[in-house]
C-alpha cells in the first residue's frame, strides 16, 4: 500500500508516518516545510518539497507517485491565530485541501483521509460530543475544516472518492522520536514543558472564569500514536463507505489539571498566572468516541493524561531543542 502524507513533516503527520512505517506501508511525504520539520520525516518515507497552493506540484507528485490513498494533514491548525487571521485561515485551507481533492479525482485516487477537528462544534450542546452534535464551528479555523468535510461528502457523492474525517480532540504526547515542535508554539502542554525546562518563567492561563469545575477551559488530550493508529484503522474500513469519527479519551482535564499533571510528571514547580480568555476557545470539548471504538475496534493504547504529559516530557528531554532545522 503507497500512502501520500501532506503534512508528514508536520508534528500529528510526522508520527502517522511513523507509524504507517512500521505496518510495512510505503509512505510519500509532501509538505512545503513552512511549519514541518525535515528532520521529523521518518527516513524510510520519501520526502517531497512541494506546496498545496501549486497545483502543477500537487498533479505532478500524484502522477509519479500513484498513491493509493492520501493522508491530509497539512493545514494552518490554530484557533487563536484563525480568530485573527480568518479569511488567511479558510483560504489556505479549503483552497489547498480543494487543489489536493480536485486531483485526486482527475488522477482517479479514491481513498481519503481528512484530519478534521473538535473545533467544528464551538459550543457543544452535549458533551461528552458525538458525531450527531450539530456542527457550529467555534472559529475560522474550525469553519475552514467543515467547508472540507463538506466538499468530501460531495465528492463522494458525485466521484465516489471514500473518506474518512478524524474529529481530533487535543492531540498531544510523543512518541521515541517524534514529538510536538512549533515556532512559536502555542500549545498548553508543550508550554507547560518549556517551563519545567527553564526556557519559560510561567504558563499563562488563558481564562478562569469559564462555566467548569474550576473554571479552566477543559479539554480531551489524546495521544499521538494512538491518534495515528486511529488512521490506519480508518484507511482499512474505507472499502465498506466513507465515515466520519469523533476521537478523544471521553475524559476532559482542565487547564490547571494538565499544569498539576506536568508538575508531578516533571517534578517541577510550574509557576502559573492567570490571563484573559483566548478570543475563540470554548468552555469544554470532550469527545464520544464509543462510534470508533465500536466500528473499528479502536482501543486507546495511552488513555492517562499522566501517561501521555509523561511521553511529551521524555521527548523534550531527549530533544532540548526540538528539530535540528
Ligand atoms: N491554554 C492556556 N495557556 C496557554 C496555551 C493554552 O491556558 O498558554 C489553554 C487554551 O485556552 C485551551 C487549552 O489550554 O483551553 C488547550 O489549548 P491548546 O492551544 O493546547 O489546544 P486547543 O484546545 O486550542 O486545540
């Protein structure tokens, strides 16, 4: 099986690739490395210089390559920077994710999988959040993913491309040699991390008068090779119709629980100030993933918050500097 990975240099891409890898799958990376680290490629996959804006590159690496499914990871993936930016945030990303579609199709590549987001719900009328949940998105960033969702059902409908679209709750955690580098970052828990390493004075709160236990925003943290396991189960049902998943734990954790978890994990201090909200998170995202669990006997292999913090942290040691660019 050839997989074609947009983003597989990028941290969620990175460690899919990783482990589409050690199923025996033969793995084509295409990123512009704008975001994604050279260096995150696993060496067995081949790695392909290229951007989704360029159509002729997109054509040209289905045309040599012939996958026989594609993985779409590369994508802009920050609510708060979509808040500012939103038309750079839904260009980018429908355009590119239509230019990859469109492709596909005149190459005649009918397998999809889509990495979508919990962000398509905004504010959840129940939680933990099912794949019946009306879809409100809570951002630019979360709209950009449903206009994709949505352009996926209709080529399925009119080309017959299958799909699956992964709903990811919080991705986080590491594997041995693949973990979580942005720059800047923005994430909770590799910012809580850099704290325990000295490169931060404090984690700033964004928020703690929200309607929660105590008063955090809450989240569903799911470990990254259990999200990457998730798409090779999904890319193996894809023959029996296209599918949609919702993928956490099913256990949200508050912000001050995560910086609690980071402090037992680390032994560090992790002073903490409390900011203003964050223009674009909701209160709470927990997911119901009883819809995967159950179709495609996914089992998280790493459902502990301590477990997958303790992951991250064991990789930021092994890797105080992140990538080498
Ligand atoms: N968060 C925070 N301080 C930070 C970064 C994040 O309090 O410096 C909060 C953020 O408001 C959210 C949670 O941590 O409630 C997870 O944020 P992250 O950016 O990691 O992921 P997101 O939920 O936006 O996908």
């Amino acid at each position: 099986m050839k997989i074609l990975v947009t983003g597989g240099a990028g941290y969620i891409g990175s460690v899919t690739v990783e482990q589409l890898v050690h199923t025996g799958a033969e793995v084509v990376v295409f990123d512009n490395l704008s975001l994604g680290h050279r260096a995150a490629v696993h060496p067995d996959a081949t790695l392909v210089v290229g951007d989704l804006a360029d159509r002729a590159a997109i054509d040209d690496v289905l045309a040599t390559t012939k996958p026989d499914a594609v993985m779409h990871f590369a994508a802009r993936s920050q609510v708060g920077e979509s808040m500012r930016e939103p038309f750079r945030y839904i260009g980018d990303n429908v355009t590119c994710g239509l230019n990859l579609i469109e492709s596909m199709v005149e190459h005649g590549i009918g397998r999809f999988i889509l990495s979508s987001t919990a962000a398509l719900f905004g504010e959840p009328q129940t939680i933990p959040i099912d794949e019946n949940e009306r879809i409100v998105p809570g951002s630019p960033y979360g709209e950009s993913k449903h206009m994709l969702e949505r352009i996926l059902a209709w080529t399925d409908k009119v080309h017959g491309m299958r799909y699956a679209a992964l709903r990811y709750f919080n991705a986080a955690g590491a594997s041995e040699q693949r973990g979580e580098h942005h720059d800047p970052e923005t994430h909770l828990i590799p910012l809580v991390l850099q704290v325990a390493q000295g490169k931060r004075e404090a984690i700033t709160v964004f928020g703690d008068d929200y309607p929660t236990r105590d008063g955090t925003c809450i989240r569903d943290y799911i470990h990254i090779i259990d999200l990457a396991q998730a798409h090779i189960l999904a890319l193996g049902a894809l023959d029996e119709g296209s599918r949609v998943y919702n993928l956490g734990n099913g256990e949200g954790f508050s912000v001050m629980e995560v910086i609690e978890t980071a402090r037992t994990v680390t032994g560090h201090p992790i002073p903490h100030t409390m900011g203003e909200r964050r223009p674009g998170d909701p209160a709470a995202l927990t997911a119901d993933s009883r819809k995967i669990r159950a179709e495609l006997q996914w089992t998280p292999r790493f459902p502990k918050l301590h477990d997958i913090v303790d992951s991250a942290w064991r990789w930021h040691q092994a890797f105080p500097s992140g990538y080498p660019e």
